[in-house]
C-alpha cells in the first residue's frame, strides 16, 4: 500500500456489527465526500483479513491480501495520516479458531493453530497467529495519546432523554473482590533508564540449578523510558479465587470474574483458566488425566471443555454435580446457559463492571433473575476503581444521568504505553527460580523470585508519549476550565515515576494549581461527587484506567460508551478517529442474521466524521472539506434531536434507518449553508430527492426485515450478499449511486 495508493481518508474494515453497518454507511460518505474532491476508501485491518494477510504463500492470487494493519503502522507516524477506526475483534483463542475454520470452509488453504507445535514450521505458524491474537491492532495504529468525550450533542440528548438507572440499596451484597497481595500491582518494580541504560534490554530466568533460558533479548528501550516488571503468584491466585468461590457461596451472591482477555491476551487468558479450573476443581482433580488426553485447555473456557467432554458421560455428570454445588454463576446469556467462564472474550472488564454498577449492583444468574454479585478481579491494581464506586452508590444511590456532569479523558497510551504494551514481554514460568531484567549496559533493573506457574511481565512506557500526554492535558484543562485530576498513585511503583514526569512539567508551564494528583481510589470518589454536582471533570490516566473510564462514566452518564468521541491526536502530526465500543457487537449480529434488524448505533461514527473532515480541512487546506465535517455535525444533531437512531425490535428502524436520516440532514445542511455556492447546489437536489422519497426508502428498509439472512459468513462475510442486506432500499441506492 504505497502513498500514491493512498485515499485522503482511512476508513477501517473491522468486524461484526461495525462492518455490518460500514456496508450501509459507507457509500453515503463516499457519495457526500467527492463532492469536496475528497477521497475515502478502506484498508482491512479485521481478524479475517490479518489471518489471510498472514499467509499468503498459502493462498491464491485472488485470495491474497496486502497487510494493511502493516501499512497503518507505517501510515499514522506521517503527519497527513486521517484515519477513522471501528472497534475491530481483540480475538480470544477460541474466536481465532472460529475464524480459521469459516476461512477454511470458504476455501482458504489455512493451518489450524497448533497449540503444542512440535517442529519448526508448526512454530512458525504459531508465532504468526499469536502477533493477530488479543489486541493486535491498537497498539499499532495508536502512535497518539487519547482525547475521549462525549460530544456536546450527544451529552445534552442524553441529559435531556436520561436512560434507566438501577436502583442502589445500603444494603446491597454486591462487592469487589480482589487478591491485594503477591498480585501484578503488589510486586510491581519500577525504574526511568538513563541514557546508559537505553538500548536492547534481555530478560533471564535462572532455575535453582543455575541453569539460565532467556526469555526475551532485543527488548528496545530508550533512554528516560519507565520500565516496570512485576509477577503474580499462581500459588496465591488459586488460594484467593477457592476462598471468593465459597465466599460466594456463603454470602448467597453469584460469582463472577472480571478480566479482560482479549487486551491482556497472554496474561489474563491464564489467569481465566485459574478461574475455570478453580470452579470445576473436584472434576479437575478426578478426570485430569482424561481431560488433558481430549485436547482441554481451561484457558479457552468452558464452553470448549464441555464440547470435548459430550462424549464423557461420567465427566458431564461429575460437572454437573460440582456446578450445583458450587454458588451460582453470573451469565453472559442466561437463555442459553452461557456463563462467565465459557468464553474468555465474553466477559470483558471495562464492558461487564459498568453494565453490572448502572443496573444498581445486579447481574443476571442462571435462573433467569438479578442478583447481588461478588466481582472477583484478581489483580488489585485498578480493582479498587470498581470498589469505590460500588461503595459510593450504596452511600448515596444512583447517578442521576439528566443532571449529572460529564468526565472527559486523556489517556497515555501511545508506542505501547503500560501494560497493554506487555504482551511480548509476559510468560508464564515453567520452573521456580529467578528472574530477572538487564539493561543494554548489563545494570540490573529488575529481579523477582518466582515459582512454576507464576505469571511474569515486564511493561514500558517512553518519555515522548509521557511528555506529550501531559501536554494534551494541560491543552484539555484550558481548553474546559474544569476539574483535572492525574490518576497516579504515589505509592505505586510506576505511578510514582509518571510523577516525576508530571511535576516537574506542571510546574515550568505555570499550571500546577490548576491540577490535582491522586491515587484511583480517591480519584473515582471526587470525579463521582463532581459529576454529580454536574460538573465536570477530566481524567488524565494511564493505558488501562483510560480503557476502563471511558466505559465507566459514559455508561453511566449516557447508557452507553459507543456514543463517546475519540481523537487520538498522534504524536507525528496525523488523527485518528476512533468510534467507540464494541462490545454489543455480536450480539447485533446475531439479531440481524435472526430477523434482519440491525440495532447498532452508528452515532460514533457520525462524530468520528465530522471531526476527520475538520481536521482533513487544516490539513490540505481544503475548506469544503471543513463545510462538509461542520454540516455533518448538524447531521449529527438531527439523528438526536429527531430521535433517528435505532430502535430495538424487528419492524422498527434501525441502523440503515438512521443512515438514511444522517445523509438526509447532512444534505440538507450543505443545501442551507452560504459560504461555498457550488456545494449548496451540489446538494440541494440530492436534499430533495432524499425528502420527496422519504416513504418509500423506509417502507423499503421496514419491509426487508423479519426474516433470516445469509451473509455468507460471520468473520469474512460476502461483500455481494452484505452490500445486499445492508442496502435493502433500492430507491435509496439509486439517489446515492
């Protein structure tokens, strides 16, 4: 993908209900965006297309792929990058598998993964599908720091139509349960390299005997980077996750586990398995042999145990008797037994935590009903976020969303910051002993005993990204005037070095009065009782708070965090727009697939647009560019003040419906405007075809609804068989082109 070959706007092909509705939405921007010599194409970066990209010497001509995601890389480092992203999959093992096998029914000459690859090639193989696993795309394309808040239409809209709130009891036996000790936040260690540490870091473990395996060499660190390491005790974990299962089933509340799999994709999927294995321990321990002998690996959960074992009566019978024992479970889809620990990606933190707080501490058990819930989050360095919230609604009941302010976000994530970066830098130990991190120059920086089992890693973040995020905050806060808060803990390893970072920055720019420092704990308290006040906030965070609170209080302040605006300002000068969460999105495909009814919200998408087009605008001096970003924001407005967007069940409108709108109002906004006469008569009889139609283009979407589809896949649909179902109205089509 050469820079010749490069359209003026990225608009990413992802996945699931995103990609569903980028085949309705699409065109309508491609049509819009000509007008003002403004080229907008697609480059794949879904979990389909970064597997077919990733073996081409398998695959023919015509199934071949350029890796895109590859190109982005390259792409968002040059300061005329303008890339809008949809949230794509972060594929857990068995969403990889599920992809692997559609692909190769579709005919794509694919290995299957090989989880205990015995020779070089199988290795090879692994290795290329372990770089797609978990978050393989964002810390690509985010060379940026993130600037996340609701747009200001979007805010008024929901204060002025709040959503339902749960109600809070005093009494709620809904808590957080979290280890505290010999967890990634206990034994954290951090240190700033100087500029003779900077180069290519090495990472040993050395057995009792003294024998040393490396485990990582060739890691590149900077000179001023903050490089922390850190382990959990997989002895401590097991203890911890029996003693919160019979806590459970005492206390009379269901169990659940929070994590996020696919983000941390080597640590967290372990530690699931912990989960999984510490449920089922008596069936474990009676059927271990048989269990290892069918291919279970308690990572991939218990959805893919329970298919391995359909065939084991004895075994079926054994888990049936320890899950009736065992306390009730919190489910991902309680109709159809799918519980917290079949699938690792189904329960994500930032997603599930929230949803669980808005509906007043509830989750959905087995039987079909709400129930008080006992969170486990092993890992207590962000537990404590959930804790304190939980505790601040018992105290004084529910957010009201009509009256309550906002909280924006500056989150530090670029080039890999944190923990999100540690993924290359994570291994489970085989063998007790140490392990320890060496700087270029041989200095020592970290070392920690460890035992077999244990969960070890080592995460980063560089000074340039530091200094930038720090910067975007002082930006944000003049820009709002209002509360600012760093959510850094001084008696945190690595809080305690972004500090050293943070202060001595505040303080040259004349700006440290203007910004509080505090631990997450006491930070989620004063942000609570600001909003409620309605007032706002914002929250300059690291990697994993930022991902964590822009789902928190959006959810919270507006029912949902796939309204949010996201602009990753990147660090080389270029945007990237991002669109919001993606967590619903396999639900909406099941729904459309079932009845043909899309219920994804593209409001992320809108906003996204408008804000590519304005800043496309100072970028090539292309001032239509800037009328079209600025109509679009009307657009926006239109969806939400006529209720445009879409509604829940097969016959109402839905997602092409509110397409319709959008292009509609966009029209009509570029019709009405005076600044540029060509592009108001470019659009005024588009304007009214769209309007003298409007009947018949929504009889036409209502009609095509209530009855199955085939999209001819549901990771690598058919391009022919979705444009078909996503533009159902041929009227619309033929005023589009």
């Amino acid at each position: 993908m050469s820079d010749s070959q490069m359209p003026d706007i990225i608009y990413t092909k992802v996945d699931e209900a995103p990609e569903l509705a980028s085949a309705s939405f699409l065109p309508i921007i491609q049509r819009f965006a000509r007008a003002a010599g403004v080229s907008v194409d697609t480059r794949d970066i879904s979990l389909a297309g970064r597997i077919i990209a990733a073996f081409p010497e398998r695959l023919t001509e015509a199934q071949r792929q350029d890796d895109d995601l590859a190109a982005l890389g390259e792409l968002v480092k040059k300061p005329d990058a303008n890339v809008i992203k949809l949230p794509n999959i972060s594929a857990s093992a068995p969403q990889l598998d599920a992809a692997i096998k559609e692909l190769q029914g579709q005919g794509y000459d694919l290995p299957d993964y090989p989880y205990k690859p015995a020779t070089d090639e199988e290795r090879d193989i692994q290795k290329r599908y372990d770089a797609i696993k978990g978050s393989a795309v964002n810390p690509v394309l985010r060379e940026g720091n993130s600037d996340r808040r609701a747009a200001e239409a979007v805010k008024k809209f929901a204060q002025a139509n709040p959503h339902s709130m749960g109600k809070w009891e005093s009494d709620s036996k809904t808590r957080v349960a979290t280890m505290g000790k010999d967890d990634f936040r206990s034994n954290e260690r951090s240190v700033t390299l100087s500029d003779a540490q900077a180069g290519k870091a090495r990472i040993v473990h050395t057995a009792p005997d003294g024998t040393e395996t490396v485990l990582k060499e060739g890691v590149d660190l900077p000179a001023g980077t903050v490089v922390d390491a850190t382990f959990m005790s997989a002895k401590a974990l097991d203890t911890f996750l029996e003693r919160e299962i019979e806590a459970s089933r005492n206390e009379g509340v269901l169990f659940s586990l929070h994590m996020k799999a696919t983000m941390m994709k080597v640590s967290d999927p372990i530690i699931f398995g912990h989960a999984v294995r510490a449920y089922l321990k008596p069936v474990f321990e009676k059927h271990g042999d048989t269990l290892a002998e069918l291919g279970v690996n308690p990572n991939s959960g218990l959805g893919t145990l329970l298919q391995k074992v359909k065939d084991q009566p004895q075994i079926v019978a054994d888990i049936d008797a320890c899950m009736a024992e065992r306390p009730p479970m919190y489910m991902v889809d309680s109709g159809k037994g799918i519980t917290n620990l079949h699938v690792p990606s189904d329960v994500i933190i930032d997603a599930s935590m929230p949803a669980l707080i808005r509906a007043g501490g509830k989750g959905w058990g087995p039987d079909d009903a709400k129930h008080d819930t006992n969170c486990v989050i092993p890992d207590s360095s962000y537990a404590g976020v959930y804790d304190e919230t939980i505790k601040y609604f018992k105290e004084t009941g529910a957010l009201d969303p009509a009256t309550s302010g906002a909280v924006q976000n500056i989150g530090l994530m670029a080039q890999k910051a944190e923990e999100y970066g540690s993924h290359p830098t994570t291994f489970e130990i085989p063998k007790d002993g140490t392990v320890k991190m060496y700087a270029a120059n041989g200095d020592l920086l970290h070392e920690h005993a460890v035992e077999a089992g244990d969960i070890w890693r080592a995460a980063s973040a560089r000074r340039a990204p530091i200094e930038d995020w720090v910067k975007l905050a002082i930006e944000r806060q003049k820009a709002e005037g209002c509360e600012a808060i760093f959510w850094l803990d001084e008696d945190r390893a690595h809080d305690a070095e972004l500090i050293g970072f943070v202060k001595p920055i505040l303080e040259r720019e004349g700006v440290s009065d203007r910004f509080k420092i505090m631990s997450p704990e006491k930070a989620t308290r004063q942000t609570l009782e600001t909003i409620r006040k309605g007032e706002n906030s914002i929250a300059i965070t690291g990697n994993v708070l930022r991902d964590y609170l822009t789902d928190l209080f959006p959810i919270l302040e507006l029912g949902t965090s796939a309204k949010m605006l996201s602009i990753v300002k990147l660090m080389n000068g270029g945007g990237l727009f991002e669109t919001g969460a993606g967590g619903t999105a396999p639900k909406h495909v099941q729904d459309l697939v079932a009845t043909n009814h899309l219920r994804w919200d593209s409001l992320g998408e809108f906003c996204a647009l408008a804000e590519s087009l304005k800043f496309m605008a100072d970028q090539k001096n292309n001032e239509k560019a800037r009328l079209l970003g600025r109509a679009a924001e009307k657009a926006t407005q239109g969806v939400l003040d006529n209720d445009r967007s879409p509604q829940r069940k097969p016959g109402q409108p839905d997602n092409r419906h509110s397409h319709y709108w959008f292009g509609r109002y966009w029209a009509e906004a570029l019709a009405a405007q005076t600044e540029d006469a060509d592009l108001a008569a470019e659009f005024a009889p588009l304007a009214k075809a769209l309007a003298e139609n409007e009947e018949k283009i929504v009889a036409e979407m209502i009609e095509a609804q209530g009855t199955k589809v085939d999209l001819g896949g549901y990771y690598h649909p058919d391009p022919e068989k979705l444009a078909a179902v996503m533009r159902s109205s041929l009227t619309l089509n033929a005023i589009i082109g």
